[in-house]
C-alpha cells in the first residue's frame, strides 16, 4: 500500500488551510497513494491571538473541515487523517484526529489523551484532553492505529494498540523546537516503530516554533524517507507486510 506523509505550514486563515489540504490530497493521489496523512492542526493553528477566538470560530470551521475530507477522500479515491480543534460543549475544545475513507465515511474520531503540557507549555490551558484509547482502523487490509504528538511519549498507549494488531501507526504532530527535542523525535518515533514491529508514519507540522521531520519508518526501525525541518511536502512509503 502506497502511504504519503505530508508536512504543512497551517496558520491562522482556515481557508487557506483548506486548500493546501486539497492541493497536497491531490497530489498525493496522483501518485498513486491510498492513505494520506496530515499533521496535527492541520486545520487551524493555535496561535495565542487565536485561542480566545476558538468558541465563536470552531463551530464554523469544524464542519468545514469535516466536510472538505469528506470530499476530498472521495474524490481522491484515499483514506485521509488529518488533526483540527474540535467544539467541546461542556468547556474547551478537543485536540481531534479524523480519519475518513473512500467512500467519505469517518472511520475514526480520537481526542489527544495526552496534552502537551511540559517544558512550560500548558496545552490543557485551551485543550480538553480525551478519555479513550486510540482507536485502530483497516486501510486495505493493514490495521492502522492514530495517535497525537505528545502521545509518542507513553509508550504504553502503543502498546494497547500492538495488543489490538496494529501493522501500521500513524501519529499526526506538531512538534515544539527546542534544546534536544530534535533528537527526542528521532528516538521517540523510531523507538515505538521498533518496539511494536510497526511501519511508523509520522507527520509534522512546520512554523516559527515546530520542527517538521516527517518520516516513514519500517518495523526495523530504519527511516525510509523524511522531510526536512522546515519545509512543505510529502514523503512516500509503500507499506508492505515483510517483518511484521
């Protein structure tokens, strides 16, 4: 299975979110992918300018979203991941990764358990964190599971889904820059490729404050292919069962 991972620069104008969405998808498929992955905040980026904004903008935004995956999965032909804010009703909203087939169906819908709130962030300050396991779902015939950034830490949370039988783990980031925390990444993401005999892809974000690295990791552990730390695109895989 032909497996693209795309690294992004949202910002703050969810339209144009929109539509690098659209125009990566596009490509992908062109290339003959039938999963695509994309990072977390994918949708919108939580800029202190912009939280405050959260509770009038996401109960507009969000259903774009939902919609335009929708869309585009069937359009493209593909099963899509991708994170946005989603409206909370009982108080701030949740960090959510969708993941929609081809036939525009969702197939899962997690909330970040774990809110990155370390190295004097507070994630939770503007995040509900979730209360379930991630969810595992089929993308032909690989059993895929979905994870969120900071989640790459607990190495437990991996574990429940390797007990589930996932072959594949897609984890969508926003990975704050930092003093050692390039290499945190490097080890983290291939340590939970390694330990789960898992094909690893994981997608990040890139701005002022992240760092992209997306990679493709076989279940060895070896980086098949990889982004830089700043710019857009897409790397490729195709995900086959050897070693797993």
């Amino acid at each position: 299975m032909k497996t693209a991972v795309v690294q992004t620069t949202p910002g703050v104008d969810a339209e144009h979110n929109f539509e690098t969405i659209r125009r990566f998808t596009a490509e992908a498929a062109a290339a003959g992918a039938s999963l695509v992955v994309f990072p977390e905040e994918a949708m919108l980026l939580a800029e202190d300018e912009l939280k405050p904004r959260f509770p009038e903008l996401l109960p507009e935004v969000w259903p774009a979203f939902e919609r335009l995956l929708r869309g585009l999965a069937a359009e493209h032909g593909v099963t899509i991941i991708a994170g946005g804010y989603e409206p909370n009703p009982d108080g701030p909203p949740y960090n959510t990764i969708l993941a929609v087939a081809p036939d525009a169906a969702e197939l899962a819908h997690y909330h970040k358990v774990h809110l990155y709130d370390a190295f004097s962030y507070r994630e939770s300050d503007y995040v509900t964190h979730g209360a379930e396991l991630p969810p595992v779902i089929d993308v032909g015939g690989f059993r895929v599971g979905i994870a969120n950034c900071y989640d790459v830490r607990f190495p437990e949370l991996f574990r429940s889904m390797a007990d589930r039988g996932v072959d594949v783990i897609s984890l969508s980031a926003a990975w704050v820059s930092g003093k050692g925390k390039e290499e945190h990444w490097t080890v983290l993401t291939q340590a939970r490729a390694i330990e789960n005999v898992a094909w690893f892809l994981a997608s990040g974000t890139v701005s002022a404050d992240s760092v992209g690295l997306s990679r493709i990791i076989d279940p060895l552990g070896q980086v098949i292919a990889s982004a830089t730390t700043r710019d857009e695109g897409i790397v490729f895989a195709d995900i086959d069962r050897e070693g797993i």
